[in-house]
C-alpha cells in the first residue's frame, strides 16, 4: 500500500506532521502490510488539508487516528 | 557588498582550564559600519576564572574600541598597557594580548597590522608556507612595572591562501611537564603541526583548523586543559558564494529568468519553499524528491533535486532557521533536520543573494498557521540582519 502525505507548509501545519509520525510507528509494527510511506509537495488543496493520498487516492481532512483507522478498514477488506 | 575578490574568515576556538566554567581568554572581533576594516583581539587575563576573564574582557573591548577610532595602533595599545593594572606580588601586568586590525583597501589590498604584548608569536601563513614577520619592537615606559616593558609591532599585506594565526600560552604550553614535552608543546612544533594540517588540506575553514590545533593541545594535557586553550585564525581567500530562491515570482511570466539566474549561478543553491521547488522542477524537468528520513514534529522534510544544494519548505524551515541564527546555536546541537543543513550552508558561505518573489501564498492566510511566520519579506529581513551583523556575511536582495 502506498501512502503519499502531502508535505507543504500548510498540511505539514494542519497534522500532516502527526499523521506521518503515527504511520512510521504502524508501519514499524506492521511490517507484514507492506506500506511505502513517501512525502509529496504542495498538492494545491491546501484549504481542504491536511492531504494524503492512499493508492491514489485523494483523502482530505483526516487526523492521525483516523487515518489509521481507515488503513485498517482497508487492509480487513483485502482478500 | 563589498565587492572585492577577497573575503576574511575570522573564526576562533577554545577550551577553558579544567574545572573553570568561565575563560580568563578572551577573544572579540568586530567589522566597521563601512566594512573596510575588521579587528581582532585575544586577550589572556592572569590566572583564571572570574577575576581573569573581567581582566582580559577589559583589555579586550579596550583594544577593539581604539583600533576603531583614528589613535593609531601603537598608541592604542600604550594606552591599554597604562590603563592596566600591574599585580602589586608578581609585578606583571594582569592582561597580555594580540590585535590584529585589518584594513580592506579599495582595490582589492589587505593589509594587517599586528601589535602583540606578551602573547605567543602569532604565525602568518602563505598556503601551507610559514613566512616570517619581521617585527618593530616599541620599548614602554611604565613606572609600576619592574622589567622594561616592550610591545611589538608589524605590518603584513595580505593575499589570497594567507592566514594568521593567533593563540594564548595555553596552546604552546600544552603538554607542559610530560616526557614527551618537558617544556611544553612550543612554538615551533605547534608550526610543524600547523604546516602539516595545512599541507593536507589548503582550504581548511578557520574555525576547522583552530579547532584542530586547540584540540591538540588539549590532547597533550592529558584531556585535562592546566590553562585556558584559546586558537583564533584568519583566512583570506575566494569567496564562497551561496543564493537562496524563495518563493514564487509576481508574475509567472518571471518564473523562466529566476530559474535560469539561479541554476547559472556560482555557487551552491537552496530552494526555499515548496511552491518555489515545484516552478524548478517544471522549468528545467527535473524531479524533487521528499525525502522523510530527516524531519521532526515542527520542521517538514527536506527535498532533493538535481542540481540544487538544498530544498526545503519555505516558511516554517525559514522562521527557525531565523530563530536559531538568532540564537546563535551551534549547528552540531542541531536535530538532523532541514534547518540544520541550511545552517550549515548559510555558516560555511561568505556572501549570501537572496531572491525572493513577491506573490503572497494563500495557504499562509490559512489560521493554523502561526501569524508570525506568514510574511516572508520580514523573516528574510531578520535572517538578512543576523547573518550580517552576528556573523559577518555580506547579504543581498532582489525582489522579483
Ligand atoms: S500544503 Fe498540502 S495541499 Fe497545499
């Protein structure tokens, strides 16, 4: 699973910073799911922060836990 | 800026005498307002601790205050010498001291001229070649002193590789009493061993090479300093020229000029600023990297791009590199982040540009942003300032 984690001034700022810290920690714990954590620039949606992209696609808005949350929905919903 | 073809990189280092936590070395240095003329002075108050380091701060800021006014340098130093007092036991004077005051001259001439009293010799350096300074000796008259009293004088010009080197007795007695140095390091040796660093790397920083030669001494007293160890050097050399871009020009129609004034430049290069980075990489199809192996909780990751020394975020990594310039915290006490390594740019440069573009970036309207960050004309403005006036580099500005 690829995370990208938009890195600009503005998401950094709004929790992009904690998101990126709770991932190391579960991608440490979690070696078998396999993330690829990589930092992007400004994704020009800056208003709508902080921004991550999840295999492609674009989720606005969500702190660590939640993020957290929605990669473990993910991951159960696999086969 | 001056626009000389020279600049001179004054940097010291020191240890204090075991168990002291405060010098009886001290050391100033401090550039004119016009900045033609740079003095540097090392002082050595007898003994150590407080009593010593008031002595030798005295003496100090004496002697950077006259060679600063138009008494001339032998004069300044009588007047330092009669203003000293003389210890009533020992009959010496309380503070020995170096100045070196240097004089820019127009075109492109550096001239030096050097008062020394009871110091080690300073050395004078052409590249790895020590050159000797012939010195005028100026006999004193001082009542309360019992040895005739003598100060020395000389003037050197100055090219590009020269170096002065300037230390206390600290230094040259290191070692003092072992088998190996009965008498202390010495003078000579400390020579050899300057000539030897200076053979394996001509283009040393002054604070590299005084830190060498003081963590020598140390060395020889066991790693336990008996003296203050202080080291002071000046170099003159080529300037190391550094321009930083920051953020987007006014008018996108400007974009093509900034990228080509910075990717022609001589020098290193830092991309301050995402939206910045993004105009490079389009203009000149080169991909920038995020690299998340170095950030922490307040400053993003820094960027890679070919090409380019540094890329950073712009104004949360600019407000702390302002804020620890202004603290003056040595980089080594730095976290590993991009703030560190643009520190370490922004010290090892002598001449900093700075291009900075106008349009006012939206996301910093935004309120989780802290107020204070989100002008960039006023953070460079106050990195401008500190750079100059704490670190003595020479800045410039241009708006686009
Ligand atoms: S900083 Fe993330 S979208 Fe602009």
């Amino acid at each position: 699973m690829k995370i990208e984690l938009c890195m600009g001034s503005s998401c950094f700022a709004r929790g992009n910073a904690a998101v990126l810290e709770a991932l190391e920690l579960y991608a440490s714990q979690h070696e078998d799911c396999e993330i690829v954590l990589a930092g992007h620039l400004c994704l020009r949606e800056c208003s709508k922060g902080p921004n991550i992209r999840i295999d492609g696609e674009l989720c606005q808005g969500l702190g660590p836990r939640e993020v957290i949350s929605r990669l473990k929905q993910l991951q159960e919903s696999k086969p | 800026m001056r626009p000389g073809k020279f600049v001179v990189d004054v940097d010291y280092a020191q240890f204090y005498k075991q168990g002291q936590r405060i010098g009886g070395d001290v050391f100033l240095y401090s550039r004119n307002p016009e900045k033609n003329r740079i003095v540097c002075t090392l002082s050595d108050g007898l003994g150590s601790g407080v009593k010593a380091n008031v002595l030798a701060s005295m003496t100090a800021h004496m002697a950077q205050k006259l060679s600063f006014s138009p008494i001339n340098a032998v004069h300044s130093a009588e007047i330092i010498m009669n203003t000293l007092p003389v210890c009533k036991e020992r009959k010496i004077s309380y503070s020995t001291f170096s100045i070196i005051q240097i004089l820019l001259g127009e075109q492109d001439g550096i001239t030096a001229q050097l008062i020394e009293y009871d110091n080690p010799r300073m050395f004078l350096f052409d590249r790895s070649v020590s050159v000797p300074v012939e010195q005028k000796r100026i006999i004193l008259d001082r009542p309360a002193a019992c040895k005739d009293e003598s100060l020395s004088w000389s003037s050197v010009g100055l090219e590009n590789g020269c170096r002065l080197i300037m230390m206390t007795d600290g230094v040259t007695q290191s070692g003092l009493g072992t088998h190996r140095y009965p008498l202390g390091w010495r003078r000579s040796a400390v020579e050899s061993f300057i000539q030897q660093l200076l053979k394996e790397d001509e283009d040393i920083s002054s604070k590299e090479l005084a830190r060498a030669i003081i963590q020598k001494a140390r060395a020889l007293d066991a790693g336990l300093p008996k003296d203050d160890i202080t080291c002071a050097v000046v170099t003159v050399r080529r300037p190391r020229d550094l321009i930083i871009a920051t953020g987007p020009p006014y008018r996108e129609s400007d974009d093509a000029a900034l990228v080509e004034q910075v990717m022609d430049f001589q020098g290193k290069k830092i991309i301050s600023g995402g939206t910045t980075a993004q105009i490079f990489s389009r203009e000149c199809h080169e991909e920038v990297r995020v690299d998340l192996s170095s950030w922490n909780a307040d400053i993003p990751p820094a960027s890679s791009m070919k090409g380019v020394d540094l890329v950073t975020e712009g104004m949360l990594t600019l407000n702390r590199v302002a804020v620890e310039l202004e603290r003056r915290t040595p980089v080594e006490e730095l976290p590993p982040t991009a703030v560190r390594s643009y520190l370490e740019l922004l010290l090892s440069s002598d001449r900093v540009f700075f291009v900075v573009g106008t349009t006012i970036n939206e996301a910093h309207q935004d309120p989780n942003i802290p107020f204070e960050i989100g002008i960039r004309r006023t953070i460079i403005h106050r990195i401008r300032t500190v750079l100059e006036d704490s670190y003595l580099k020479e800045t410039s500005l241009s708006y686009l």
